[in-house]
C-alpha cells in the first residue's frame, strides 16, 4: 500500500521511458529554451542526453519546435545550468 509509484515519462531525445525523477522538464516560451515554470505545455529531456552528446539533444529540440539552438553557443550551457540547479 506504501510503495512509492513515480510517474513514467518519456525523454523526447532517446525515447527512453523513465520515472520522472530521472528526467529534468523544460519549455519552450516564446523561441527560447527554459526550465519548465508549471504554466502551459513542456517536455522532458534525461539527464544522460544532458550531460552527453548534445548534438542529437539540440537537433530534437531545433526540429519539433522550431528553434534555433547551437551546441557550440550558449545554449548549451543553459541546458548545464538547469541540471545543476534544477
Ligand atoms: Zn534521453
């Protein structure tokens, strides 16, 4: 009756399936990257597509929401920032 069930989710990069406690949820406000603020519609990224290869990771997000990230820009550094302080 006590086991703790965490919710399933999906990471959009990999496709893995994990409990959320595994994986960080973002949004896309106005073209811009940002930690989810429990307004509107987000999404969840794993901590293993954060911390890896970011090339896939910012290609995803460039395709399904139109955005105009850079590996080799800043944005990456936001997608660090959210996992160390989020
Ligand atoms: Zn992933």
């Amino acid at each position: 009756m006590s086991e703790k069930i965490s919710p399933v989710r999906m990471c959009i990069v990999c496709k893995s399936r994990l409990s959320q406690e595994s994986l960080y949820r973002f949004q896309v406000k106005d073209g811009v990257l940002k930690p989810f603020d429990k307004n509107g519609r987000s999404f969840y990224i794993c901590k293993i597509c954060i911390d890896g290869n970011q090339h896939k990771l910012i290609k995803t997000l460039n395709s399904r929401y139109g955005l105009n990230l850079s590996y080799v820009s800043a944005d990456s550094e936001i997608l660090k920032e959210i996992l160390l302080n989020g």
